[in-house]
C-alpha cells in the first residue's frame, strides 16, 4: 500500500475496504468507510454495492453543503459517519464493519480486553460501547457519535459490529484490525481454557526502549546479496499478512547478511504493503539513518550472536496458536508428522522473560528448538532461510488450529513416542 497521505480519498477506501473483505471482516452487503477531506467534502463507501469488487468510481463525495457526486447513493449509514465528524474536529476517517469475532462479543454486550497483547490497548485506546439502533437512523448516528464525544476512536456497536476512527484511514483501520485481532485471540484462549491478561505494570514493561546501543549511521554499501534478502523478505513479510500470521501493526523479521549485520522489519510501517527499501540494515551496533528501528532489534541481534546456526527469525502471532499463549496451556505439535518434523517441541516463557533474562531465551531457541511461545506476547520461529522460518510458523498456526477444532471433535491423540522416534530415526532429526 502507498504511503497513505498522498493517495486519493477514493483509493484509500477501496484499498482498506479490499482488505477488510479479504481478510474475512466483511461481507459483501456489509462495511462502510469515509474519508473527510480538508475543504469538508466527505469521500464515502456507496450503500448497496458489492464490497468485494469494489472500484475508485464506485466511490462517493458528499460535498461541504450536502451536494452528492457519484454513480451511486452514499453508505445508508452516512447519518453517523456525519454526526462523528461533526462531534470530533480531530477525526478524519471512519470504518464501520461485522467482522465474525467482534459480532460476537457485541451480540453477548462484553468487550474485548485489550490487555491480552502488549501493544493492543495502545493501538485502540479506550475501546467504548454503543447500545442499539435501527441502522441508518439519526438515532444510531446520535448513540455512536455519542460515545466517541467521551474520547474514544474505539466503538462496540450493541449488536452491530464495529466503528473506529483515526486521523487517517488507515490508523482507523489498524484500531479496528487490533480490536479484532484481540476478540480472535480471548475466543481461541476461552476454547483452551481460561484467557490471561496483562497489567499496566506488564503494559509499561515491555513498552521500554531496549535499543539504547544501537546509534543510527549513513551504510552507504549495500551489496547484491542485500538486495535479493531485501526484496525476497519483502514479499515473505506481506504473504504473513494475507496469511494472518502478521497484522498490519505486529509482526518482526530478520535475515543474517553475515556474521556482523542482519536486515530487519521497521516499527510502525504497515506489513501489509511493506517494501524492500522499507527493510532495516543493522551492521553491529549501527543502523541504517532515516529509519525507526524495530523494538526487538536487540532481541534478534542477542539471538543471532548466541546460535550462529541461525539465519532467520520471526515474531507473529497468529490468532490460534496465541489462544495457546492467552491461555498459558502448552501446544502439542505431535498432530501431523509435518508438525512434529518441522516444530519439534515448542517451549512456552512467561510473560516478560526475555526482558528480564534474555540469555534464558537465547540458549534454548536452535536447531534443536526452532519454535517458541512467549505467554500474551508472541511466538518465535528460526531457520537456516528465511523460506524455512516461514513455513515453520505457518506450520505451527495450521497445527494449532487443528488441534482447537479437535477438542469439539473429543480432543487430540498425539502421535505416540514410537512413532516420535521412528520421525526423528527417519528425518535424521537433532535427539
């Protein structure tokens, strides 16, 4: 996606609108989405038109004096995007959709807590409720614009989905992303067991800036091998989010150059359209100028130095083998050979672990132990190739999935030591 601030109105909504159908947050009927521009003309989703196949024409301006332009009518629920806008001067675009898990949670009058990931609550805010309207109505325009007059850029809609909003699209898009990504994840926890959440002391923890030795510098030597890691992790970073393995806000790789620099994601860049340029090079303490460095660089770094065997790490989390997390139960990969093969034993780490002890971390992820879990924060995958730590995250997702979905089949029955053994005899794997 193209840096959000010079991109049409109509572009912007139909980008956000193409990923929130694809992503499953939508449906065809369902979502709306505006834009107000700064001569307070109002670029808005049309009502009645196929969300997925929906095109820049198809967009529709309401103009300052209440003149429409465009090939259809605006969204039936222009009422409340007008009535928000008009009660916070400091909101410029709005989204409104059903998506699956926050349904639920507006159907049954509960929130998602955002305390279940770290940097959840300070994605969304304050999350606020709206009760029930007839949809469309200059009553459900009153209720929704009211809750956002008390400072929230979150909304629950009683029985109705979502709202949030933001400066730009796409930061409201990223509250409501997070606000789903944490409803996904209780849902998981809750078919394992009981969810956890985080404390503010937790909260302001791990938001602390640990990078303090690295110092920005002008890297002026780039080298081809650079560039064919630079561009193929570009694409690996945007497959993990179209495989929901990454939000848009959350997700970290790296790749080893050598034995003394590695390229790493940036903070605060979407996944979703990241690009080689986007890409960190980190050369011993020193990184590239112009960047902002990714909070986990000396995680990474720390890892890299401790097991030279490792080429390529990642930080995901991906919604059902985080309900494993949120719910501090262990993950069994022995469901399928592939699984076991590619996982082996998945080690989990309380809260906070690698900040307080780093080097408890650094010596168990390996060959031997590729993938971890830390409890309401990530999983860890490594490889010898970017390709490998990937697919071993997918891998692990997929499984977890499989093994949720078992319980209301009569639960999982693992793969038995025997045949542990007969894999490890087979594959040649580490003992």
């Amino acid at each position: 996606m193209e840096t959000i601030n010079y991109v049409h109105p109509r572009d912007q909504i139909v980008e956000i609108m193409q990923r929130i159908y694809g992503y499953g947050m939508t449906t065809t009927s369902g979502g709306n989405l505006s834009v107000l521009d700064s001569n307070g003309d109002m670029w808005i989703s049309p009502g009645s038109v196929d969300k997925g196949t929906l095109h820049r024409e198809d967009i529709v301006c309401v103009k300052a004096d209440g003149t429409v332009e465009g090939r259809h009518k605006p969204s039936s629920e222009f009422p409340f995007h007008r009535a928000i806008y008009k009660m916070r001067p400091d909101i410029r675009a709005i989204l409104h959709a059903h998506p699956p898990a926050l349904v639920s949670f507006s159907i049954t009058g509960q929130i998602p807590n955002t305390y279940v990931h770290p940097t959840a609550k300070m994605i969304c805010g304050t999350v606020g409720y709206a009760p029930y309207e007839v949809p469309g109505s200059e009553a459900l325009g009153k209720q929704v614009s009211n809750a956002f007059a008390e400072g929230h850029s979150t909304i629950l809609l009683e029985n109705h989905g979502a709202c949030t909003a933001g400066a730009t699209l796409l930061q409201a898009f990223q509250r409501f992303e997070t606000l789903d990504f944490c409803a996904r994840l209780i849902n998981s926890a809750l078919q394992l067991g009981t969810p956890y959440y985080l404390s503010e002391t937790d909260l302001e923890f791990s938001q602390i800036d640990r990078n303090a030795d690295f110092r920005p510098a002008v890297l002026e030597e780039h080298s081809s091998e650079e560039m064919e890691l630079r561009y193929q992790m570009s694409l690996l970073v945007r497959r993990a989010y179209r495989q929901k393995l990454f939000t848009s806000t959350e997700g970290t790789f790296a790749v080893r150059i050598d034995k003394n620099s590695f390229l790493i994601t940036p903070r605060e860049l979407d996944r979703g359209g990241l690009r080689p340029e986007d890409l960190i090079l980190v050369k011993g303490s020193t990184f590239e100028a112009g960047h902002k460095i990714s909070r986990a660089t000396w995680f990474f770094k720390a890892i890299f130095d401790a097991q030279p065997e490792i080429n390529s790490l990642i930080i995901a989390n991906p919604p059902n083998l985080m309900g494993y997390c949120v719910s501090r139960k262990p993950f069994d990969p022995r469901v399928i050979p592939e699984s076991y093969i590619l996982l082996r034993e998945v080690p989990s780490f309380p809260f906070g672990t690698h900040f307080r002890d780093c080097r408890k971390v650094t010596s168990v992820v390996s060959p031997r132990y590729p993938v971890i879990m830390i409890e309401n924060d990530c999983i860890l995958s490594s490889g010898r190739t970017l390709l490998e730590a990937f697919d071993r995250m997918e891998v692990a997702e997929y499984s977890a999935k499989a093994t949720i979905n078992a319980r209301a089949l009569g639960g999982m029955k693992p793969i038995n030591d025997k045949q542990v053994a007969d894999l490890v005899k087979a594959f040649k794997l580490i003992p």
